[in-house]
C-alpha cells in the first residue's frame, strides 16, 4: 500500500512540474497578473503571426530613434506611471516590453503588471534581438 502511495505521489509531482506557464500559447493562458520571459525567436515568430501584439520600446527617445524594432511604441520607462493609459490604453492586449539590455524592460514590466495590465511579456534586450532594426 506504501508503495502504490508513493508511486501516486511520484506521478502526481511530475504533472505538476510538466505544468509550466511557458509563452508557447500567448492568447488566454493564464498569466494574468505575471511578467512572463519571452526570447526574441518566440517573439519573432508570434509578432509575425499576431499583428495584435504590441511591441513596447522603454528606452529614451533618442536611444529609440538610433534604432528600434520595426513597429514598436516608445514608451520611456521614466514616463510609465503618466502615460501608459494614454500610449497603452487597453490592458488586456498582449504587451512585449524591451529595451537595451533587459533591465529596464523588466522593470517596466512589472510596473505595467502592478498598473493592471494582463498580459506583459519581457522580451529583454535589443541587443539580443537577432533581426532587423528600422530607425528614423
């Protein structure tokens, strides 16, 4: 009987660990209220195939205009808290935030989360964005 207990239990931890909140589904999973990692492939590949996604860029401006991924919205992470609902009025679209290195967009994320925002993904840095920049 103490065996089958523990085999029960050996399973039942294993579903649980195999029960992640990975990007893989972006629309409706469950993430509301967390800042969820997104690599840039994964972002690539959902932006080509979602044009609802919000691409957020929280750099300066002029940081923005050296050189930005194509389509994005600056949003300067030291103008969040006053212009989110302006720039970003609808909370429940899907939101991924970078800027240069990853330390600003993680914190802005979590800024956009603790503001009500649904659904934010922290895409880090465009330094690590493999792809084409536009600039203006």
């Amino acid at each position: 009987m103490k065996k089958i207990m523990f085999v029960i239990l050996i399973i039942a931890s294993l579903l649980m660990i195999s029960c992640d909140n990975s990007a893989e589904n972006i629309e409706g999973n469950g993430t509301e209220g967390k800042v969820l990692m997104i690599s840039p492939e994964e972002a690539k590949e959902s932006l080509d195939e979602n044009s609802e996604i919000i691409l957020l860029d929280v750099r300066t401006p002029s940081e923005y205009e050296s050189g930005h991924i194509e389509g994005a919205v600056l949003l300067p992470l030291d103008n969040i808290t006053e212009e989110a609902s302006e720039v970003i009025p609808d909370n429940e679209k899907i939101y991924y935030v970078y800027c240069r290195s990853g330390n600003r967009s993680a914190t802005a994320a979590q800024l956009l989360v603790d503001m009500g925002y649904k659904n934010i993904y922290d895409l880090g840095g465009i330094i690590d964005w493999p792809y084409d920049t536009v600039t203006e």
